[in-house]
C-alpha cells in the first residue's frame, strides 16, 4: 500500500472545489488546547535538538583546535626540552673552559679572573 496521494493534474483539477484539507493551513481556532501544545512542544523539542547538535558540534570543534593546540604545545615543550639541554651543555663546556683558563692563570703565577 503506498502513501503517495494522487494531485490532480491542470486539466482535471476543479478549480471551484476547495484544496485539500492537508494542503490548507489550519485554522488555529479549531485546534483543541492538547493539539496546539503538542504542536509547540514538537517546536521546542526540534529546536532543542538543533542546539543540542549545535552545542556537540562546538565542542568536537573545541575539541579539535584543543587537540591541535596540545599537540603544538607538546611540539613546542619538546623543543623547547631539548634547547634547553643544548643550552646546559654548551654552559658546562663554557664552565670547564673558564675554570681551565683560570687554573692556567694561576699556574703562570697571574691572577685569576
């Protein structure tokens, strides 16, 4: 059994017959109280339903440019690490050459710097 309602065509339509009842709008006067507040509750609920998706979708987004964010971070901390070591390195060379250079000093009788 299929759903699908035959529209009449152009040539056999009776232009003095009123439309459909599912075509026309309805007259809000006629509906019961039940009827119009189920019709504001699907309102509310398709609304909700759209927020809600709404609000997920923001927080994947959030979720996406956070990840991004604390992969880059991670990148940067990384990086960061390792200069950081680099830089303890090239300190304690700096170090052993000074106090090489000061035990040079002492040993030709000058005074240390």
């Amino acid at each position: 059994m299929s759903n699908v309602v035959r529209l009449p065509t152009p040539d056999t339509y009776d232009h003095s017959k009123r439309p459909p009842s599912f075509i026309l709008p309805t007259d809000l006067n006629e509906l019961s109280d039940e009827q119009v507040d189920a019709i504001i509750e699907h309102a509310r609920t398709t609304r909700l339903i759209a927020h809600h998706r709404l609000n997920d979708s923001k927080k994947l987004r959030n979720a996406a440019s956070t990840a991004n964010l604390s992969v880059r971070y991670d990148k940067c901390m990384h990086n960061m690490i390792k200069e950081l070591d680099k830089f303890d390195k090239y300190v304690d060379k700096l170090t052993k050459a000074a106090n090489d250079l000061r035990a040079l000093r002492l040993q030709l009788g000058a005074d240390p710097l």
